[in-house]
C-alpha cells in the first residue's frame, strides 16, 4: 500500500486524542494489608498511591485525617505504592540472546542469602564462587567480560569502585560487567578473586518500586528510613509531614489509592491523498494513525496519548473537503 502523506491544517477527520492529566487521590481508612489494599485500588480506582513531588506530599498532608488512623500501636500512617522488590534480581546485560534456557536464573548465593535488605542491591562473589547480596556504594574490584558471538571472557578490573561506577568501566571498555549463567563460568568468574577479597559482578535489583509500575524516582522518607530488613513496603506518617517508613507488609493500616485523570481534545486534519486511496478503508485509516503518532512522538508528546478516531452519521471518518477542492483547483488554472 502507498504510504499516505500527511499535511495537518484544519478540518476533515476528527481525531480524539486522551492524555493524562493527573491523579486524585483517596484515603481508605479501612484496615488492610499491603496486599489487600493494593487489590483494593486496583478494583475500585487505579492502584495505590504513587508520589512524585512535594505537590503530591502537601496534598496527601491536607487530606489526610488522623482521627481516623488511631490504632494500637503507631498510629497516623497510611500505605503508599512504594515497596521493596525482592523478586527483581536481574543481570546488567539485558540481551535475551545472550542466555540460554534457564541461564537467566542460574545462581550461587552463600546459605542465607540474598537477604534482600533494602541497602544490598548489588552482588559479590567471593574465592569460593559463592554470592552475596551488597551495598552498591561500597567499592570493590569487579570482573567484566567481552563477548564475541558464542566466546565470553573475563577480565578482571582492579580498580576500586562502586557497582555503577564498575558496570560503567565494563561498558566502557568491554561488553558489561560479569553475567554467570552456569556453574562453569562461576568457577571462571572465582579463580579472578583475589585472595581473601569480594569483586563485584553483573547481578542487581530494584530495591524500590510503584505498584502501578511509575518510574518515579522521588522520595520523601523519614531520618534513618528505610532501616528494616524484613520491611518491603512503605507507609506514609501523617503525624511527621507525611514521611514515609518501611514497613511489614502484614501490618493492617489505612491506605491511599488514586484514580488516573484524562482529558480529551479534538484535533480537526486535513489528509493531501493519492487520489486512489479511499482513506476510510480500514487498513489506511491504521496507517494515517500510525503517522499521526509519530509526529506527536517526535513533537516530544508523551507515550501515555491514545488516539481515537470520531466516525460521522454514515460511519465515515474522512470527508471530501468541496470547498478546499474547488481552491485547488482555481490555484492550478
């Protein structure tokens, strides 16, 4: 099919486009787990509640009603979204073509590991080939590999560093810092520990993520929080500004859902066509959509519009403008 030039004046086709417009958030003073009002939310509004500046923060302040966050113990606090992924663990390179079946779950973790405390997302591993979970701010040496097609070898780097600042050298001068898909390339990755030292490797979490799945990085936790290492979610302290604790899971506490606001507006275009194509045929009416976004994605527009198409009373949505029709015309006499 010819591709379908586009030249975006004014009217013809309508064109309804949604995007996000913010959240309105709700308190729910009934008492439930985590879990339990996460599955609340997501039935009745959108999810729980994500945060992503001071803004939100006063809001939630000014909502929110202690009297009604009074329980045995630690009262005037409330779930938020934000909770320690445990099950997150993954290798920093991301090439599914890399690994083979089950290669992407191999692991060597020393008896009690990980403990998926909040501060020891990154991994270690020692002489005996044996991990350990790790605070990616301490400075280790690590060991990089360089892949060419099937052959992987690994290269010690024996600068101290950070875990970031090591996956960046490993970039930087190699393919990525160590993936160990299989006992073989553990015992490989062993014999490159210096005696009686750690190195770090390619394995890492996200300790702290959205329910809804918002890559919102910003947070507001209280002095010397996050601290528990059996707390993976967060609850939000009314009775100090709103700041935010991690938590079990289990406790029972109101909870904050929010509900995803839309608005809507009409965009009116005009299609200059190949005079054989009938553009209310549906397979050119999907490439004009797929043209469409693409201009609003290179105009910066974000990923969250949808585009739907408004048909007229005959279950067209392209009409022949006449009056543009007899312009052009009188233009080529």
């Amino acid at each position: 099919m010819d591709i379908v030039l586009l030249l975006i004046v004014a009217a013809s086709g309508l064109c309804a486009v949604s995007s996000t417009a913010g959240r309105q958030y709700h308190f729910i003073y009934d008492l439930k787990n985590m879990t339990e009002a996460q599955s609340y939310c997501r039935e009745h509004y959108t999810d729980l509640a994500t945060t992503d500046n001071m803004d939100d923060v006063n809001t939630l302040n000014n909502m929110a009603d202690l009297s009604q966050m009074v329980y045995s113990e630690y009262s005037h606090r409330a779930w938020i979204g934000l909770y320690n992924d445990v099950d997150s663990w993954r290798w920093s390179l991301s090439d599914r073509s890399f690994y083979g079946l089950g290669e992407t779950e191999f692991r060597k973790w020393y008896p009690g590991r990980p403990g998926n405390v909040y501060d020891r997302p990154c991994t270690i591993i020692n002489t005996d080939g044996l991990w350990y979970d790790y605070n990616c701010k301490k400075q280790y040496k690590s060991v990089c590999m360089d892949v060419r097609g099937p052959n992987v070898t690994f290269v010690p780097n024996n600068n101290l560093m950070t875990w970031t600042e090591a996956q960046s050298y490993c970039r930087e001068h190699h393919t990525d810092l160590a993936t160990v898909r299989n006992m073989a390339e553990n015992q490989k990755v062993s014999e490159l520990v210096p005696s009686g030292q750690d190195i770090w490797i390619g394995l890492y979490r996200d300790p702290w993520k959205w329910s809804d799945g918002s890559t919102s990085s910003f947070r507001y936790w209280r002095p010397m929080e996050p601290n528990g290492p059996n707390e993976l979610c967060v609850a939000a302290d009314f009775s100090h500004s709103g700041r935010w604790e991690d938590w079990n899971c289990d406790q029972k506490r109101a909870f904050i859902c929010y509900r995803q606001l839309t608005t809507k507006q009409v965009i009116k275009l005009s299609v200059l066509k190949d005079s054989s194509l009938d553009l209310n045929d549906p397979a050119v009416v999907e490439q004009v959509s797929k043209q469409i976004k693409q201009r609003l994605k290179d105009q910066g527009v974000n990923e969250d519009i949808k585009l739907s198409w408004r048909k007229q009373s005959d279950g067209k949505i392209f009409h022949k403008d006449e009056k543009e029709t007899e312009k052009r015309k009188k233009r080529e006499l």
